[in-house]
C-alpha cells in the first residue's frame, strides 16, 4: 500500500486536490462573509489560487479524465452559482458575465488536450497566465490605474495591461525553463504570447477572456515551441 512518503494513488491525489480547492473558497467565503470585503477582491483570490491546481495536477500526475471531470462538474456548478447563491465570493446572482463557467472550461479543455501527449507544461501555461497574470491585471488596474482607455465601451488600465504583459511572461518563462532549460526560444516564446494574452484579454467581453486567453496562451506556446 502507498504511503504519504511514496507516489499518492488516485485518491491521494484527489484529496490533496480538494484540500486546496477547499481551503482557497473558504478563505474567500470568510473575507466575504465574515469581513465584507469587496466581491470582485474575493474573487480574485479565487480566480488567483484554484488556477495554482494545474500544477498540483501536474506534479502529481494526476489522469486525463480526473482533471476533464472536475472541469466538467466546476463548470456545472458555476451555472448553477449564477441563479442560486451559492458561494457569493465567486459568483452574483444575475452577474453579467460567465468568466467563472469559462474559466472551469478552459481547464478541462487544456487537461484533455495535453495530458494525452505527455505535455502538462503547456497547460500549465494557459491556466496560470490566465490566473496569475489577468488576476493581478485586474488588481493593480483597479488600485493603481489611472491611465485608463476604452475598449468597445469597457474601461481598461495602462497599469493593469502592463501588469498583464509582465505577470505572463514571467509565468511562461518560468514553466518553459523547468522544461526545456535557458534557451532563446523559452524567452522569444514567452514574449510573443505575454503580447497575445494581454491583447486578449483587453477586447474580451462578458467573461471571455476566461476562455480565450487559457486556450490561445497555451496553444501558441505549444505551436511556436514546435516551429522554432
């Protein structure tokens, strides 16, 4: 039998998957709950942190359909939150936008499309660009944006726009040095699709970008590590 010590079986790894989704919402539920902090901050920490297990996914090795079935079922209870109160930290009532059903989505998508080829990383990619890089956009644009523009009637940030540029390049760079080590194309990689994420995630509307930019960011890294 498999201790802790050793390989997790698949229950194992569930679990710790679970743990960390768990503690994630109730953090948020209790800042939304109990100290009424601001719906969209909640939720950024949810949007920020449930994207992180792609790479406990990774690390742990966990199957192809374990990861499309939690997409699959997140992206059913996100529905569900936009009628019914669910967890108020992720989701209002009535929200104009289906970032959350999109989000949950991309995830199983990028899971079925990369862990048949034996090529998590590029997964990893599409999430945590998504997570870390438009979930920080929006915090620095919001706190510190005060060059702002307008796209097809939506405020945006030259702060938070940058942030998005700096934060993905960073997140790609990282995951391809794990992989394939100091080499030019990791940096000419991570550069052009930091570009393409942000512009993204600028004319995205109701919610898309929470689609778009998973899938773009790790389909474009995929393609132009094969081309070069």
């Amino acid at each position: 039998m498999l201790t802790w010590t050793q390989t997790p079986n698949l229950w194992q790894q569930i679990t710790l998957v679970g743990i960390w989704l768990g503690l994630i919402l109730l953090i948020a539920e209790g800042l939304n709950r109990i100290f009424a902090v601001e719906g969209e901050f909640s939720r950024k920490i949810v949007h920020i942190g449930t994207g992180n297990v792609i790479l406990l996914a990774w690390w742990l090795n966990i199957p192809a359909w374990v990861g499309i079935a939690a997409g699959v079922i997140s992206a059913i209870i996100a529905l569900i939150s936009y009628q019914v109160p669910i967890l108020p930290s992720v989701n209002s009532v009535g929200r104009n936008s289906l970032g959350t059903f999109f989000y949950a989505v991309s995830i199983g998508i990028l899971i079925a499309c990369f862990w048949p080829i034996q090529q998590p990383q590029y997964a990893a990619i599409g999430i945590l660009v998504m997570a870390w890089g438009d979930g920080m956009a929006a915090v620095i644009g919001q706190q510190f944006g005060s060059h702002l523009y307008l796209v097809w009637g939506m405020k945006k940030s030259w702060e938070g726009s940058l942030t998005m540029v700096l934060v993905s390049f960073t997140v790609i760079s990282l995951i391809l040095l794990s992989v394939q080590g100091n080499v030019w194309q990791t940096w000419g990689v991570a550069f052009i699709v930091a570009i393409l994420a942000t512009a993204l995630e600028t004319f995205s509307i109701l919610g898309m970008d929470n689609l778009t930019v998973p899938l773009c960011s790790a389909a474009f890294s995929f393609w132009l590590n094969q081309l070069l």
